[in-house]
C-alpha cells in the first residue's frame, strides 16, 4: 500500500472515530456500538470503502489495545480493592463462568446439537470483551460499589473462561476418544507462563515505574511495559491478556515509592481503542448471521440467560447488595476477540466441528458486540440510579 493513502485511511478513519465519539458523547449511546457500526458501514459488509491492506493492521491493533486493557484492568486489582470487593468479584466471575458453560452446553445438546460441539460452545460463551465493557464504565464516569466490582469482574473472568476451556478441550478430546495429555500442558503453559510473564515484568516494573519522576509513573515507562508484556506473551505463545493483567496487579501493589498506578496510558489508550472498534466493526460479516439459523439463535438466548442467572446466583453467593444482583449479567453480555480466538483454537483441534463453531460464533459476535454495550450501560445507569433512592 502506497505511504500516502496510509495516511489518508488512518486520518479519516480518526475523524471517523471522533464523530462517533461525539455523537455518543451528546446521545448517551455507546461509544463502542456506534465506532463498531461505523466499521461495519465502511467495511466489507457496508459500502466496503478499506483496502483489503487494512486487514493487517487488526490484529496488531487488537494486541496492542486488549494488553492496555489488561494491564489497566490489573490495576483495578489492588489489595484496598480485592479487601472491599474480592469475595464479590471471585463469586460472580467464577458463577458467570460455570453456568455459561452449563446452561449454554446442557442448552444446546437438548435441542439436538452433538454433546461435544455443545460443550465447546458453552466454552467460547464464556469470553467476555474487556474492552468494550472497560470502555463503557469511562464513557458514563460511573462510580461506586457496582463499576468497582464490575472492573474486577472483566479483569479475571477471561481467566476463569480460558481455564474452564482447556477443560473442556480435554472433556471433549475423551468423547471423541483423543489424547487429552496435549490440552492439559497447553492449558497449564498459556495460564501459568501468562501469570509467570506477568510476575516477572511486573516486579521490576514496580521497583523502577515512577522514578523518574513524582506523581505518578509516565507514560513512556507503562507503555514499555505493555508492549514487552505484549510481545514476549506472543513470542512464549501464552495468553496477553492474562499476562498484562498480571503486570498490572503486581504493579499497583508492590510499587511503594508513588501513589498511582500507571494510568497515563489511559491517554493514549483510546486513540488504539477507536481504530481497534472501527477495524473490528470492519472485520464482522454481517451476512454470517443468516447462516447460523435456528443454533445461533439458541446460542444467543442460551448466553444471554446463562449471564443473567449466573451473575445474579454468584452476586447472591458474594453478598453483593440487593439492588446490583439482576445487572451483573447484563453488563457482561459484550463478546469479541478472546471468543473468536477460543472458537479457531477449538475449530484446530476438532477440525469436524470447525465450520460451525466459526459461523456461530462470528455470527453472534456481531450481535454481542452491537447490542451488548448497551446493556452495560443500562446496568450501570439501573445501579447508579438505585443508589440515589
């Protein structure tokens, strides 16, 4: 691609993205609904405006804005905050994860779909989109208890939902009568290496973020930090997102000689995020939805429930206030990225399930991910305005 239509694609696709961002801004629509309609309109599935280059540029920009994510999603894993909230966040991500799996699996095989494709889809249900959701809570500035638990739910439910999928690959590995030593040492390998990586960049970074000067680390010193997270989860091939979100939490509870975590990367966080929505919205083939039929339905319903029920059974268990117990689910109905990498994992493995594990999953993607932002934000506007009756 010539250097002067780079620019060219990359300033509009900017004003692009700052038009959306307005419009929300002054709708209270979600800004991440608005820059994924926005892809769609201008990619292959609208009036198909991107050159087929652009494609490319997806999965660094993917990379690059969920290890941000992560990395600020462990930030909210402070110890002040785990005292506070821990028991809630560990109750409802841990509910959320096992009935999704459940209901979407028990759901699915009872209206005919084969046990083992049932099982891996209740698997790829369980991903949520960190970003999306992260995006909301700083969209509506919201406060309190509910975004609180909220940022710690997103930051380790992908945990829990990458393990319970290694889990499940072995389940289905036995059904099917496959070897099940390879997917325990992979599950073991992208979970404990991620959390190694994480530890391991972290507890430097702890020692020398901030030095340079006071406040508060800058924003050169988190950028280095992510993107070495980024690069090295991608070289040892384990998860980025476990790996950045690890960084962060050992970050903001070892650092002793600043006060803040590194949230300078916040500024320039949003400019990756805008162009990651846009080329996300651009990627999604709308035309997949008339292909997954009566199943995709299902597994959209399926989903749906099993997020509701399981966050309002574990906001139940966590002691969570009576009020914030329906909205849990709700708000964590966005599903992106992790699901799509999950569901080409899952597609590898079992290669006879691949086609229609790929066509549910993308097809519901672009559902999850136009429609789910607006129930996180009709959640955190239910719980905001709960708390001032």
């Amino acid at each position: 691609m010539e250097l002067y239509l780079i620019f060219l694609i990359l300033g509009a696709l900017f004003l692009l993205g700052l038009f959306a961002d307005q419009f929300g801004r002054r709708t209270r629509l979600p800004r991440v609904t608005l820059l994924l309609f926005c892809g769609v309109a201008v990619g292959g599935s609208g009036l198909d405006l991107l050159p087929m280059e652009t494609a490319y540029w997806y999965e660094f920009l993917t990379i690059a804005a969920l290890t941000m994510v992560a990395f600020l999603l462990g930030n909210s894993l402070s110890l002040k905050n785990l005292r506070k909230h821990g028991v809630t966040i560990m109750a409802i991500s841990l509910s959320v994860v096992i009935v999704t799996i459940a209901v979407v699996g028990v759901g699915l095989w009872a209206i005919g779909v084969d046990l083992g494709l049932a099982l891996l889809l209740g698997a790829v249900a369980t991903a949520t989109d960190p970003a999306a959701t992260q995006d909301v809570i700083r969209q509506t500035k919201a406060k309190g208890a509910f975004p609180k638990t909220l940022t710690g739910i997103v930051a380790i439910d992908d945990a829990w939902g990458v393990l319970a999928f290694s889990m499940v690959l072995i389940v289905v590995g036995m059904l099917n009568g496959e070897a099940s030593n390879g997917a325990v040492f992979d599950a073991a390998w992208e979970i404990g290496g991620a959390l190694a990586l994480g530890v391991a960049l972290g507890w430097p970074g702890a020692y020398l973020t901030g030095r340079l000067a006071k406040g508060e680390p800058l924003q050169t010193e988190a950028l280095g930090v992510v993107f070495m997270c980024a690069g090295l989860a991608l070289w040892l091939d384990v998860s980025f997102l476990i790996a950045g979100m690890t960084a962060g939490a050992v970050i903001v509870n070892f650092a002793r000689h600043h006060s803040r975590a590194p949230h300078e990367i916040e500024h320039i966080q949003w400019p990756f995020m805008m162009l990651f929505f846009i080329l996300a919205g651009a990627s999604l083939d709308v035309s997949a939805l008339g292909e997954v039929g009566l199943l995709g339905l299902g597994y959209v319903v399926l989903r749906t429930v099993s997020r509701i029920v399981g966050g309002w059974v574990g906001a139940i268990i966590g002691g969570a206030p009576p009020e914030h117990r329906p909205w849990f689910g709700v708000a964590l109905l966005p599903q992106a990225g992790v699901a799509v990498g999950i569901a080409l994992i899952a597609a590898e493995k079992f290669p006879s399930y691949a086609e229609t594990i790929l066509a549910v999953t993308i097809g519901t993607t672009v559902v999850f991910e136009l429609l789910g932002p607006s129930g996180t934000l009709l959640a955190l506007r239910k719980t905001a305005s709960a708390k001032k009756q």
